[in-house]
C-alpha cells in the first residue's frame, strides 16, 4: 500500500458440521495480541468505519491498517 502503511486482515473461523461460517467477537484485545503477534507491537494500528456507501459487510472480518508513524492525535501516557 502507498505510503508505508500495511493492511492487516483477520476472522475467526466456526465449523459446524459440513458449513464453515465466520464467526462475530473479535475483540479489541484479539486485535492488539494479533497486531503484536505479526511483528507490528512497536508500531500505530487504526481501523477504519467507511462512508455508509462504501460499506462492505459479507463477512465477519476485521482489517487493521499498520502505519508508518503514530498519529499526532492518539493517545499517550
């Protein structure tokens, strides 16, 4: 992606029986363990609401975009 930033993509997978569905409850702390997990923990991560027109719900993923450098505005203590 330009600019240095990496898009991060994940879902939780539930079978039952024969069908393979994608299951909902992936938690702020699943996706910091995650971030972290892929050799991100010393990097910024946002995830992103879109415009309602650009929404595209088909399944239970969650995406986080990895940035280059923290966010002026975030958080810190």
């Amino acid at each position: 992606v330009p600019g240095g930033i990496i898009r991060l993509s994940t879902n939780r997978n539930q079978i039952l029986g024969t069908q393979r569905l994608y299951a909902d409850g992936i938690t702020w702390d699943d996706l910091q363990t995650i971030k972290n997990e892929c050799g991100y923990a010393d990097r910024m991560a946002v995830e992103i609401y879109p415009e309602a027109d650009h929404v595209l719900n088909l399944i239970n993923a969650r995406h986080l975009w990895i940035l280059p450098e923290p966010l002026p505005y975030a958080w810190r203590h």
